[in-house]
C-alpha cells in the first residue's frame, strides 16, 4: 500500500474513532466526577491511628456459608488488643473472632460468619487533597462492592466526629441479605479503610460493638511506609475477550464507545496519570503498516500534537512499544499497539513528568498481567 493510499484510509478510520476517544482529548489533571465529601485531612486519628494494604485483590468476600446459626446478643470484645505486623493499626476485635493478617490488611471473622472485619492500608504515594480522596472512595465503593456484589445499593453516606468518611451499605454476601459499613480515614499518605459486614438479622446485636471498636482503634500511617502505592488490585476482563489485566480498585474506571470504537480508561485519584485502551473494529482487517500509522496520528491527536517519540520497539509478541513525551503537556506516556485480524488494539499510559516514578510500577504491574486468553 503507498503512503497516499495509508493517509486516506486514516482519515476514513480516524472519524468512526472520534467519538469514542472524545474522552481522550482532556489534559491530565482535569475531568472530575461527581464524588463523595474527603475526610478532613489531620494528623490525630481516632484513638491514635488506622490503615490498609496490598497488590492482590481484596478478600473474597463471596465464600460464605449460607446456613451458619445466627449469633444473639450484643458482641463481646477480646480480652487483649491486636496490633497488625506493621504497626499501622491496633484495634481490639470482637472476642473469639478468627484473625487472618496480611501484609496491608487484616480479617476478622466470626465463628458462625454471620460478620466480619476487615481492615486494609490503601497507600498512595503522596498524600492526597480532598477531591482526589474523594475519587478513590467512589472508585474503591465501584469497582469493588457495587461490581462484586448483587443488590449493592448505598443507605447512607456521612462524615462522623473523627473527620471519617462514613459509608453504609446493603448487598448479598454470599447469598444472604447483609449490611457493610465501610469506614475511610485519610492520615498523610495513606486512607485507611475499615469494612464492617453484618448479616441484616443482626445489626442491632453487632452495630453497637462494631461502633466501640472503630472509636478506640488506634492509627499509625507511617507504619505502612513498605507498602506500595495503590496495592490493591482486581482483574478487568474486556467484554469481548480481548484481553485482561490488574488495575487499581482506587482509580476511576470509564468506558466511552463510538462507532465500531470502546475506549476503557482508568484515572488515579489525583487524575496525573492514566491508562487508555482503546479497541477498534470496522470489519476489515488492518495491516501493520497502517496500524503504526494509526498510532502515531492517534498519539498526535488525543494526547499532544508535540509528541516525540524516544523508542519504538516491535516486542516479542508481535505488538509494537512507542515510548515518548510531550514537552508542553510536561507528561509522558508509553503505548502498544497491535492488530488481530479486523480489530486495532492500543493501550497507553501517561503520567505527568513529576509523579511518573510513582505511578509506573502500576503500569508494569499492568503489562505483568496482561492476559490474552
């Protein structure tokens, strides 16, 4: 194919893409959703400190027996306080609940499973203003309980005496109808979230303890310094089974589509960073000469119209690695593309010069997963 022909045909294609990548055109830093109110940031927890933790999914939440004998009573609290191996939070459970500590989170369970703790350090580099504290609660109450969970539905959202984020909610755990109260507490750079489950039969027996705990838990940020950034992750598997990967359950999910065009975007709390990919498919299969063409004017025309691409590299499974910057923008990206047969693949992660470091292990964590099935 020459040159001439490859320019017309991207101008056809480029047209069926726009709509879909609409969402692309927007500067790092902007395109804010409608979020819940921060915890007021301060230095003095809640009798002392709290956290959570990881870069593997969260516990699963679904294998619960579904005929346990209902507990009766209002809950008793352990006779000693336990302290989790970093020292980021201390709290005192419920008496004779079954402990399971991981390195940036703790679970609580009770013996029959009608309830449970549990306790994660959400670590995030740096730490972050109110807005963006309040992105990573509505992606994190998203992308875990309102995806994960049949009936999620929010009863109510607040913040309580401590400067917490308070949000109460219902859904089927494991098939039986229940309430969690999820609790987020921002100290430095670390929200600290606390899950409180409870069958609906009993709220009144558990609320009562489950309240006395969270007053006297005790909170530590500095002791989940080891703790990597947004360590917290979930598998996204594209609808059409193209492909799968890790992302954060703290970073705004967004799916635009266009004509024969979906872009899937993933945005950090503070919108600095960002991962795109986008997935095109008019029926007629693309050459590789014509997809790297593609790339380029897509590269040019969403992100910067200064791109300077530093390296280009065909990996060894056959897609194709664009490293470049925009100087204006002052941010850089990384994108690959490939072709399978009719569909364009391309996906893309840009951060800002000054946090690029932060958030490129997330990527890489991202290219370590990613799954063609």
């Amino acid at each position: 194919m020459n040159k001439d022909l490859s320019r017309k045909k991207i101008a056809w294609l480029l047209p069926g893409l726009a709509l879909g990548l609409s969402i692309l055109a927007c500067t790092l830093g902007g395109g804010a959703t409608d979020t819940p109110a921060a915890p007021a940031a301060t230095n003095t927890p809640p009798g002392g400190g709290l956290q959570k933790t990881t870069s593997t999914p969260k516990a699963d939440q679904t294998d619960v027996p579904s005929t346990p004998p209902p507990s009766t009573g209002r809950l008793r609290l352990a006779s000693s306080p336990y302290t989790h191996p970093s020292g980021a939070f201390r709290l005192t459970p419920p008496d004779g609940w079954e402990v399971d500590a991981g390195d940036a989170s703790t679970t609580f369970t009770a013996p029959d499973e009608t309830g449970r703790i549990d306790v994660y350090l959400n670590t995030t580099g740096y730490e972050l203003d109110d807005e963006a504290v309040g992105r990573f609660i509505a992606a994190n109450e998203t992308n875990y309980f309102a995806v994960e969970f049949d009936g999620y539905e929010v009863v109510s959202a607040t913040t309580d005496d401590f400067g917490a984020y308070v949000s109460t909610q219902s859904l089927d755990w494991g098939g039986i109808p229940s309430q969690v109260t999820s609790i987020y507490y921002r100290q430095a750079d670390v929200i600290f979230e606390i899950d409180f489950w409870v069958e609906n039969e009993l709220i009144d027996a558990y609320q009562p303890t489950y309240q006395e705990i969270w007053n006297e838990m005790e909170l530590d940020a500095s002791g989940a310094a080891g703790v990597e950034p947004y360590y917290f992750v979930y598998t996204f598997n594209d609808s059409d089974g193209y492909f799968s990967f890790e992302v954060p359950y703290g970073w705004i999910y967004e799916q635009t589509s266009g004509n024969n065009s979906v872009v899937d975007k993933f945005v950090a709390p503070d919108e600095r960073a960002f991962v795109d990919n986008i997935k095109y498919d008019e029926g007629t299969e693309i050459s590789k000469s014509l997809a790297g063409e593609i790339a380029l004017e897509l590269l040019r025309q969403f992100y910067a119209d200064d791109i300077q691409i530093t390296e280009d590299k065909v990996q060894p499974d056959g897609s194709e690695r664009l490293t470049w910057f925009s100087e204006s923008g002052q941010y850089s990206g990384i994108s690959f593309f490939e072709t399978r047969g009719t569909v364009f693949l391309m996906l893309t992660f840009v951060a800002n010069d000054d946090v690029y470091d932060l958030y490129s292990p997330i990527f890489d964590n991202l290219l370590d997963t990613y799954d063609v099935p």
